[in-house]
C-alpha cells in the first residue's frame, strides 16, 4: 500500500506520446457511454488489495443489477510499486480504462513548485490533463472537505479518496489480558511493555521486510516523526517547513526519533529482514507475536486467518507525551476518470452509486478502509478493532515531504528507507544519516 516505491522512470517522448492520444482521444470522443440504451462495458484498473478487490467485485455486481446496460470490467495487477506502477502507465498513455486508481491522492502532498521532475506520475497526469474534472459532482458533497481537497488541483476536483488507512500497533487482546498488560500511551510505558513481554518468553513485536524491503519499516519511522517531531513543526506542517527549509533533516528531534527506532526494533522478531511481508497478517494472527507493526488495510487478512483472535490498535508511541502519540494516516485508493474515456457518463454513475451510503458502507466493512465520507455507521471488523482511533491520526501530507528524483540518492523514495534500515541495524549512527539526508536534500 505504500506509495513510497511508486516511482518510475518515464521515457519523455512516450509521454508526451501518451497525453497526445489522450489530447486527442478527448477531442473526438465526447462524454457519452452508459447514458442511452446501448451496452456499455467500463473498464476500470487497480493493483491485488485483495479485500478491496473484493469489495470492487461486489459493487460492480450490484451496479450492473442497477445499470444493465453498463458492465463493468475490473483489470488488475499485482503490487502497486511494480506491475500495476506499469500497467498504470501504459493505461493512461494508451487510454485504454475508464476509471483508474492510484494508492495516494494528487495531494501526497505535491510539491510546491510542482513540475515533471518532482511529480509522483500520479500528480503529473493530474497536473497535465489526463484526469476529468469531477467539480460540482452531487456525489462530492458526502465526502469530508479534506478528502476532496486532497484530490484539488487550482480548484478543480480531479479524483475520489475512497478513505484512509491507519498505521500503528495492532496487539492481541488475549495475550495482554493473559498477562494483566494495559495499553501504552508513552514510549517508556511502550519499552515496559516489550521488557514484560519478552520476559515471560512472548515475542512482543512482528512486522516483515522479506520482499518488500526496508520501506515496511514505515510503520516505525513515520510515527516517530509524527509522535517527536511534528507537534513542532514550524506553522503546523513538517511536509512544508521541510520543502521551504524552515526545517532542516539536522533537527535534534528527527535525530531522536531515529535512536528510538532503533531501540524498538530491538524487540521485533529476529529474522525481521527476511520475513516475507505477505506472511505478516497471518503470523501475526496464529500468535507469533503479541503486537504487530503495520496498516489497517491487514485486518481484513488477519481476520481470515483467525477469526477467533481478538485484536486491538493503539499509536506506536515515541513520546512521553501522550498526547503527541498518533497514528499515521493515508488516504488510499483514489478514483479518477480518464479524460479521454469514451464512457465518462457511465463512470461518473458508478462513482456516484459507490458513494451511496449503503455501498459505501460495505465497502468500508469489507476493506478495513477508514471512511472519508462525512457520516456513516460502520461495523467491520476494522472498525471494531480500531475503536475509538478509527479514522483518526495526522496524515502524511502534513508529516512527510515529497521527495522528487531530482534530490540526492537518499533523498528519493525509493531510497529514503535504506538509511533508516542501516541506523536500526547500527551500521551508522542517526546523526549519520541525519547528516546524509541533509546533504541529499533539494527542496522540490
């Protein structure tokens, strides 16, 4: 789910070569599709989330009941940071889907001075044409301001935010109850609960690199940056104040939050690196650990894999702060429709009948996904699990800056993690890496 390997190297002349058809496609193609009798077939693409793909199956289903003239086709493919990054290229160069989805929003956050060399793909097709614009769409008033800012670009909507996905802790409710074990809501009360457990021979924590790489180490180095360094971030918004210098990689915070990486990492399992990610939802849910590093987008996997276990979430916590203990939170899996698409009108209906709230509300149940519409009532299993932190935390669009290829090697997202990997490993200290990511640092 994470955007952070999303990048991909993008020959000028297809491109150009790309939005040319699509320039084209528009020209001549109009917006019908769906809205007379004939039969419409509406392709839409998305990468294997397996409880979203689910959830999509569903709804297309009940769609077509509702349209039967208008059948839709869902494409996917596996791993949004690989094929589906490729199948997501080819799609919008050849105009070839109607609706296509992306993992981040257009406002992930984008860069400042926005341009080809610092745009994520997806900000670029938003920036360049390649979406249609949504504004004024009835089905835009359900969602919250801010989801539907996330997809504004010079006040035009370009996508739909489905929702939003929470990283953090998810422990075993039965384990702790086992061992008389409360909650932590301060980094000391988080290294007791780890010493406890460990102590009484339970592994305390799990997450997996195995396949993925050291980008899963997300789960620790965002919410140390939101937990120690954002609540003091100059105006409020660490993305910013980074991308305008007002915030320097140096900071004496940022430094912490990586020593105290560091000391977490200590507790996770001893083959961390080589677990593959896949198996993580499933480990987690057969007992090998108490508490799992990860997203809320797993619930649904660990709730296949036992659905006797009890789970509850709590911010992984690197302040003795309570307050500036938060989960990080993503807005995931936007909606955008294909400028050049044949069949807006039939896209724009689908979007609209997946924003009823009686579809929306199983989306969500089936996803795990945190709503972004206004209201609603929901009773999945996330939900339940989440509990009061449902849909709750600070987003990364406030916490975390683009980093464009134009900036220095460990400053591209793709490479960004590896340091954090070599700190938590102590093959350099955290002002090491501090002190690298400064020197690699172009402000986009």
């Amino acid at each position: 789910q994470s955007w952070s390997v999303f990048w991909t190297t993008i020959a000028a002349t297809a491109l150009a070569a790309g939005l040319a058809l699509t320039a084209a496609a528009c020209s001549s193609s109009g917006s019908g599709g769906g809205g007379g009798g004939g039969a419409t077939t509406l392709k839409m693409i998305t990468w294997v989330n397996p409880p979203a793909v689910q959830a999509l199956k569903k709804i297309n289903t009940e769609f077509h009941q509702k349209y039967p003239n208008i059948t839709v086709k869902l494409q996917t493919a596996a791993n949004v940071n690989g094929p589906y990054a490729t199948l997501l290229q080819q799609t919008v160069n050849s105009s070839s889907a109607d609706i296509v989805t992306s993992v981040l929003p257009l406002q992930s956050p984008l860069p400042l001075n926005p341009t080809r060399k610092n745009e994520s793909p997806w900000q670029f097709f938003t920036t360049s044409g390649a979406f249609a614009d949504l504004t004024g769409q009835s089905f835009l008033n359900d969602y919250k301001p801010s989801e539907v800012g996330d997809e504004t670009y010079k006040n035009k909507v370009y996508g739909l935010v489905s929702g939003t996905y929470q990283e953090g802790v998810f422990y075993n409710k039965q384990t702790f109850a086992k061992y008389h074990l409360s909650v932590p809501t301060t980094y000391n009360q988080f290294l007791t609960l780890c010493q406890t457990l460990k102590s009484k021979g339970v592994q305390p924590l799990y997450t997996a690199l195995g396949n993925v790489g050291p980008v899963y180490l997300q789960f620790m180095y965002y919410e140390a940056m939101i937990d120690l360094w954002y609540p003091h971030a100059p105006g409020g918004n660490l993305a910013t104040a980074l991308e305008k210098g007002t915030a320097k990689w140096t900071d004496p915070l940022f430094v912490q939050a990586m020593n105290e990486e560091k000391t977490v990492a200590k507790y996770l399992e001893p083959n961390y690196t080589g677990v593959p990610w896949e198996s993580m939802p499933g480990d987690f849910a057969s007992g090998k650990a108490a508490m799992l590093l990860d997203g809320s987008w797993d619930l649904p996997l660990i709730q296949q894999a036992n659905a006797k276990v009890q789970v509850g979430f709590f911010p992984l916590p690197f302040s003795n702060t309570a307050a500036d203990n938060q989960p990080y939170v993503s807005d995931n899996l936007t909606f955008s429709v294909l400028n050049a698409s044949p069949n807006k009108s039939a896209a724009e209906k689908w979007l609209a009948f997946f924003s009823t709230p009686s579809i929306y509300s199983q989306y969500v149940n089936i996803t795990g996904i945190s709503p972004s519409q206004k209201t609603g009532s929901f009773s999945g299993y996330a939900a339940k699990a989440m509990g009061s932190w449902f849909g709750k935390g600070v987003n990364q669009n406030v916490s975390y800056p683009p980093l464009g290829p134009s900036n220095g090697y460990y400053d591209q997202q793709a490479n960004w993690p590896n340091l954090q990997l070599s700190v938590v490993q102590g093959k350099e200290t955290a002002q090491q890496a501090a002190a690298t990511y400064a020197k690699d640092w172009t402000a986009p």
